[in-house]
C-alpha cells in the first residue's frame, strides 16, 4: 500500500468540504451549486481514497452515510431531554381555551419580573405529517439519533438517520457547544412516496397507506441500504443546548432565534413559519393554510402554536404530557358515514365507562374502521344517538376514530335511542357521575375490569414490563380468583399458576421469573405503574427526583409536590389524595413487604454492589458481534460493575470491546489510540473484580 502523504489528507479534506457543501446546497437550501455528474463524479473519488487509506474515514465523511452491514436489531435508549408530545386544538375555540390556560398560570402585566415579557408573540409553523426524531450532536458531530418512543425511551436509529441528506452529519459552526439536541419531524413527500408505491405494486408488495406510515416504517428498516433508496427528508424545528457554551448563543431568548440559528446549524427548516401578534394574526395562518397546503409537497394536518419567549416557556413548563407553552391546531380530518350496529361499555381501569360505536366496517384515512369512541354520556346525550343510525366518523388526531355527528333523517322507523346503563357491566354494581366530571364511573374497587386494568398497567412495558403476564391470562387470574390485588401477584407461585387453563410448568416458571425480575425495576417505574391519576411515565420520573422514597412522597403535601418543575395542582392533589385512601395504604405496605423497590437506589444502599463496582467510572463502547454474549448482556455486565456503556467512541472512552465484524468504531478506537478488549478479556475482568 502507498504511504499516505499530507498532500493525500489534504485532498480528501477537500472533497469532504466540497461534497458537504453542495449536499447542504441541494438538499437543505434546494438550490444545487453542483452538476449530479460532478457530484457523483468526486464522490466516487473520495470512496477511492478512503478504501486505500481508511484512516482517511472520519464520521461526518459524506461516505459514511450508508452502513456497509444491516443493524440485527434497534437498541432501546434514554432520551436526554424527553420527548414530550404536543397537546391538540381542533378548533379556534379549544385553542383560546389553551390561551385562557397558560395566562392563568402566569399573569402579563408591565409589574411581572424581569423575565416575564409584557407581550406575547406566538411563532406559527406547519405541522409536517411524519415521525418526531431526536439528534445528538457532540462537539458538532452527529452521534445518535433516536425515535420519539414513549417520550422518555426510544430506539437508537442512528444508522438510518445518516442517510437523511437534509440532516448534517457534521454542524456548520466554528467552536459547537459540547453538546446539541436537535428535534424535527422525518418526512416523506408525496411524490417520493406514491413512487415508493408505484415499485411495491410492480414487486407484488402490498402498497403503504399514507407518507407518514411510510416514514415510520423505513425509520425501522434494519438495513440502512433501504432506508437511503427511500428518500426521506427532514425539517428541524427545536433544539436544546447545553449550559456551558459561549455568551452569543446562550443569549437567544425567542423561539425565532431557535430557528434561525437552526439554519445556521445546517438544517433544513420549515420556510412557511410566520410570527403573529395574536390569536386572530393564528387563525389568519390557519386559515390560509388551510386551503394552500393542498398545493405542498409534502402532507401536514395542521399549525403547531407556540410561545415565541423562552423565559415565558420555562417558566410554563409542563403538565404530565404537554408542554404548556405549546399545542397542534390540527385541521379537520377526513369524515365517512357509515351505520351504528351496536354500543358496547368498556370499562378501564380508573373505574371509567366509556361507550364505543360498533359500526359497519369502512375504510377511513388509510385504515379499516369498525369501532369509534363515542366518549360518555354527555356526549352521548348530545348526539342523540339511536342503533341503526347513519353516523359520520372521523379520526381525531388522524388516529383515534370518533363519531362525530349523526344523521337523524336517515332513522329507520324502529331505531332504539341508546342510554349509559345504571349498572357496571363487569361488576352489575351501581354507577356514578360526579356533578363536575363528564365520566361515569364505577366505584367498586373490587370490579374485574378495574382489578384486570390495574394489573395490565403494572405490567406494561413502560412500568414493571413483565413479560408473559397479557392479557388472556390476566382475565384467567382475575376470572378465578387466583389474583385480587396488584401485591397478589408476589404470592403466585408454580404450582397455583398451574391450575389455569393453557398454563404448563414452564411457562408458569419463567411467569414467576419475571415476575420477581420486576421488584428490582427502578422506583420510577414503581410508581407510574401504581396507575395514580395524572401520573404518567415522565411525571413519575420527575417526582422520583424530588421524593426519593415512596415514605418522603405519602408524607408529602400537594403545596410540596407541585414545587417540583413541570408538576400542576391536578397532579400534586392527584398523588396527595390517593396516598390518603387507607387501601391504596395497604398496597404500598404489602409491595414493600414483597421487596418490590420502593426508593431510589444508590450505590451505598448496598454494600456488595458498592464493592463489585470496580468499574465505576469507566466508560465502554461494544462493537461488532461479540462470539456468546448479545449486546445488552455484556452492557448489563458492565454496568453491573459499575461501567458505564455509550454508544459512540470518543475521546472519554475508555475501553472498545471488539466482536466480529466491528464498524467504524474500532477506526475511530485505533485513532485516538482506545484500549481494545476481546470478549474474553472482558470476561476475565469482569470474573477477576479488577482492571
């Protein structure tokens, strides 16, 4: 092989920035600097010289964005800033509503503190039709990108989100901050999208239904490959950034600013953004929008309203799924008629009555429609709604269908006007409807229906996530008595789970397995999976921060709880009220009993673990296929001493584990001059309690 010489490095630093360049150009600003032939042309040239100097390969390497292997699997991972959805508005009327809420929260007037503005603008933008990303950006590299999940976790894609042309592999900024956290919406247009289809039909593959399914699902490709033919694009909208960066950027104070520095960055960002003074300067957007959104490329289902202070938006916060300062005028959705053949009574697991449309099937929006939510009684009353009639159905949100009005002059004769029944449907014991709640309820604490939904709740991937326990064989639990309580479920054992239907010594062994692998999930998950109304997944998070035991929380008053940032009064009184309830008292008592974690743990809480942490303090990267372990084993492992695992090779790595076939990692390792470990000396170590 010939020596690389400085006239070679430089050459190839060269074509990177040239290549960067035009792509930016072509793809972010749509205004091409550069032939295709040329482009292809010294592309190719770059791929050469990489492939006889592969020490020339640097992350942000326009050749880089499409991985030579398919991933085996997606890797799920934390966000470091969750991923809140947004609250909706299908109307002018819910959104001076939204207004009404977060000026209650914070009174404007000339008197408010310094951070408080006197005025309010609101930043409109288009809301893209397509799946939320999360990019992670380290001294201006892209390291990690990551689906929205459930807020908190979601999968790490980063492959995938390199071959986006529209997203930067590497900032255009000279000194980046640390660390930046970039979100957007990935997107198909329509005419990628109906071409995609085109070549399904001519391959005999069934045709996707819509962009954004289509965008959702090649985010979840395993190979890269296809990922680029399908040309997805990408608008940025938000980004976070750490503290510790230089003053001009830590001055931004508006959500305009966000954006445009999002420009500078290198992204791609929605040009249809507008500033309005007001809410009828929204409704005007809106309403424009409404009819040109037609003439787009690209599908969007409505106006995301937001805040343009960023003081004013972090004094707002969050409630349990939102941010307040933030919400989706979504545009009316596609509506069908079709006929009511019958209302059947769900009952959840808070003891709610919900009827439910059971109608004759009918496609709507990309999908087959046979059920709708028809909501409660109030909105039952106000439909009128009689079995047999012609109901027209949308899709609130574009997901959840719901009957939106029916037809009465097309009534048969003999139609039956349809009524909340007195009783519970599961229980037979009588219901209720507190004067100011929509909902009727059932108030029974023993009812199946609220015993089954507590125990799918609790088990649930996002709360103590045991495997095995779904749904057929709750009903069997719950049906036989064999389970009447959450704390119930600690006391099975082989031999009782045997005696239900289906249930064979194996099965009912690895159920009790998991089962007792779900005392040691973390606190957090503990308590969103105790199904405390309001309390979610990321609001359990934040009170877990606060109360580090579930004595400080039952201890705590609502004034204490709401102190905590992003947590209202709803919540706070929520949590104080049912701590309060001396059976929801005897729960807490008998899980604790059980061992199930009730605290959040620490290293001196266990004085074996503090010893075995030998690890503590260093951090790992896996590369390659490791020759016994899978991935997540050898990352439990590690963490289990104490280490720490990333995703990505840096400069503070301290040790790469290399398997078969490892990537660009071990590159990236041999330059920076990482330590290398096989699985066997990282087994040895890890058998010999020391480094």
């Amino acid at each position: 092989m010939a020596k690389l010489t400085p006239e070679l490095e430089q050459h190839a630093q060269q074509l990177r920035q040239k290549l960067q360049e035009a792509g930016y150009a072509y793809y972010v600003l749509d205004n091409p600097i550069m032939e295709d032939t040329v482009y292809d042309r010294l592309i190719r040239e770059l791929q050469e010289l990489e492939t006889q100097y592969p020490q020339l390969v640097v992350p942000d390497s326009p050749t880089q964005r499409v991985g030579e292997k398919p991933a085996t699997k997606f890797i799920s991972i934390e966000h470091n800033i969750p991923l809140y959805s947004l609250e909706n508005a299908f109307n002018i009327e819910e959104l001076k509503n939204w207004q009404e809420r977060w000026q209650r929260q914070i009174t404007i007037d000339p008197h408010s503190d310094k951070d408080t503005p006197t005025t309010v603008d609101y930043v409109c933008e288009l809301k893209i039709d397509g799946s939320a990303l999360a990019l992670t950006y380290e001294n201006g590299l892209l390291v990690r990108g990551a689906t929205r999940g459930d807020g908190i976790t979601g999968e790490d894609i980063t492959q995938n989100v390199k071959t986006i042309k529209s997203i930067p592999l590497k900032l255009k900024i000279d000194n980046p901050p640390s660390i930046i956290e970039v979100r957007g919406e990935a997107f198909l247009s329509i005419n990628v999208f109906e071409s995609i289809n085109i070549e399904r039909e001519k391959i005999g593959e069934p045709p996707f239904a819509n962009p954004r399914n289509s965008a959702a699902g090649t985010l979840r490709q395993l190979d890269s490959k296809i990922v680029a033919q399908r040309r997805l694009d990408f608008f940025a909208y938000t980004l976070y950034i750490k503290s510790e960066i230089n003053s001009e950027l830590s001055q931004l104070s508006t959500q305009w600013q966000y954006l445009e520095l999002l420009q500078k960055l290198g992204f791609k960002v929605n040009p249809h953004r507008q500033i309005c003074s007001s809410l009828n300067e929204v409704q005007k957007y809106y309403q424009y929008w409404d009819t040109e959104r037609k003439n787009l490329p690209y599908l969007t289902d409505g106006v995301v309203v937001k805040l343009n202070s960023l003081p004013l938006q972090k004094k707002l916060g969050f409630t349990q799924k939102f941010p307040r300062w933030a919400i989706a005028l979504k545009y009316p959705a596609e509506e069908v008629p079709t006929i009511v053949e019958a209302v059947t009574i769900q009952v959840g697991r808070t003891g709610a009555l919900t009827p439910v449309a059971e109608l004759k099937p009918v496609q709507l929006a990309g999908t087959t429609v046979q059920r709708a939510s028809l909501h409660n009684s109030d909105r039952l009353a106000e439909l009128n709604l009689h079995i047999g009639d012609t109901a027209i159905v949308r899709k609130a949100g574009e997901i959840i269908p719901e009957v939106v009005r029916v037809l009465p002059e097309l009534r048969p004769t003999n139609a039956q006007l349809f009524q909340m029944p007195s009783h519970c449907p599961e229980c037979g014991q009588p219901v209720v409807k507190p004067n100011d709640e929509a909902v009727t309820r059932c108030i029974n604490s023993s009812c199946p229906a609220i015993l089954r939904g507590s125990l799918l709740h609790w088990a649930s991937r996002g709360a103590l996530d045991i495997n095995g326990l779904g749904e057929k064989l709750v009903q069997q639990m719950v049906n036989s008595g064999l389970v009447e309580s959450v704390a119930d479920l600690y006391d099975l054992t082989v031999e009782s789970l045997t005696s239900l239907e289906r249930m064979g010594q194996k099965s009912a062994s690895k159920l009790v397995d998991a089962i007792a692998t779900s005392k040691s999930k973390s606190w957090a998950r503990v308590l969103y999976g105790l199904g405390i109304r309001h309390v979610g997944s990321v609001n359990a998070e934040l009170l877990t921060q606060k109360f580090s035991s579930v004595g400080q929380l039952a201890q705590a008053k609502a004034t204490d709880i709401e102190a905590v940032y992003g947590i209202g009064p709803e919540i706070s009184q929520s949590v104080e009220q049912w701590f309060q309830v001396s059976a929801n008292q005897e729960l807490v008592k008998r899980l604790n009993n059980a061992g199930v974690t009730m605290e959040v743990r620490t290293d001196t809480d266990n004085v074996a673990k503090e010893q075995s942490a030998f690890l503590a303090g260093k951090t790992f990267v896996l590369t390659g296929t490791l020759p016994t372990l899978k991935r997540d084993e050898a990352k439990s492992l590690i963490e289990t001493a104490g280490g720490k695992v990333t995703s990505t090779v840096s400069s503070k790595t301290d040790f790469v584990v290399v398997g078969k076939d490892p990537g660009s990692k071990l590159q990236k390792a041999e330059k920076l001059g990482i330590d290398q470990l096989s699985e066997a000396q990282l087994l040895g170590i890890l058998e010999g309690g020391r480094l």
